[in-house]
C-alpha cells in the first residue's frame, strides 16, 4: 500500500476525501432518513451508552501524532501501521 499511497498514507486519505465529498452531494432520500430514525427509536436501547459501542475505525496512529496529550487507552502515536478504535473506547 505504501508504495501507491506514497510514505504518508496521502493517497489513501485523498481518496477518502473524495468519497466524503461524493457522499455530501448525493444525500439519502427523505423516506431513507425516517427509516434510519426508526430504526435506531427501536434499536437504541440496545445500546446504553446510546452509540453502537463495538464499531471500531481504523487509524494510522503516526498520522495523529501531533495531538497532545495522546490518549493512553490509544495504540502509540509512534506505532507503525493501522490500528483499531471503538466508539466504546472513544467514549
């Protein structure tokens, strides 16, 4: 992946950057919004920290060294590679 993304990740990042912004110009329908909004009135219990705590991202640690004071719970800023992150844990 390095070699295409270049030593940074940038490309990787460049390309998400664009599907976020394919995402924004192409909003979900109206009908689509209200079942998401019922499904999580019916679902949201489920969750009692009212998120669904087991999804987890993942990051390139290295990336994000720059913020201080680095969270403990967090793999090292120096680490190398991706790492995985719940919304539980960001909590």
């Amino acid at each position: 992946m390095k070699e295409r993304d270049g030593q940074d990740g940038r490309g990787r990042q460049e390309r998400a950057d664009a599907v976020d912004r394919e995402m924004a110009a192409r909003l979900l329908p109206d009908a689509v919004v209200r079942a998401l909004g019922h499904w999580w009135e019916v679902n949201a219990s489920a969750y009692a920290d009212g998120t669904p705590g087991a999804h987890a991202i993942r990051y390139t640690p290295s990336r994000w060294a720059q913020i201080v004071p680095w969270p403990k719970a967090l793999a090292p800023a120096s680490a190398g590679g991706d790492a995985a992150v719940s919304r539980a844990e960001v909590a």
